[in-house]
C-alpha cells in the first residue's frame, strides 16, 4: 500500500466532502480514491468514513493523526 498516497486520499475526501471531488482534486478515478481510503482504514484495523449513498462524515478516532492531517496541507 502507498501509505502516503493513501492518507492523501482520505484528506481530499475529507476536505471536498466526497469521493467523487476527491477523485477530482487528485486526478484520478472514484473507484481509486475509493480503494485507496479502503486500504488505509483496513491497515488502521478501523473505519474512517461513515459512508452513505448521499454523504460521509468523519469518525471519531482514539488516533488523531490523521484528523489532524485533515486541517493541514499534505
């Protein structure tokens, strides 16, 4: 997994409020972004996303690094 590109990814979903912008943002299809966002909470050994058909939101992490990283440049 590109760790790197993968916490990109979920920052970009997180900024753009979709996965489809995200996708966007980094030139590159939903289905990566998707995949990429997948593999990192599947590393983390948690979800990251609660994902609707219409919306996601943030979940609450013990970890906040990576919520962190959300109001910061990566």
């Amino acid at each position: 997994m590109d760790n790197i590109r993968s916490i990109r990814a979920f920052v970009e979903v997180v900024r753009a409020g979709s996965f489809v912008k995200a996708a966007e943002r980094m030139h590159c299809s939903t289905t990566t972004v998707s995949r990429l966002v997948r593999e990192l909470e599947a590393e983390l050994g948690q979800p990251l996303l609660l994902r609707t058909t219409r919306s996601i939101a943030l979940i609450l992490l013990k970890n906040t690094l990576l919520v962190t990283a959300c109001t910061h440049r990566v």
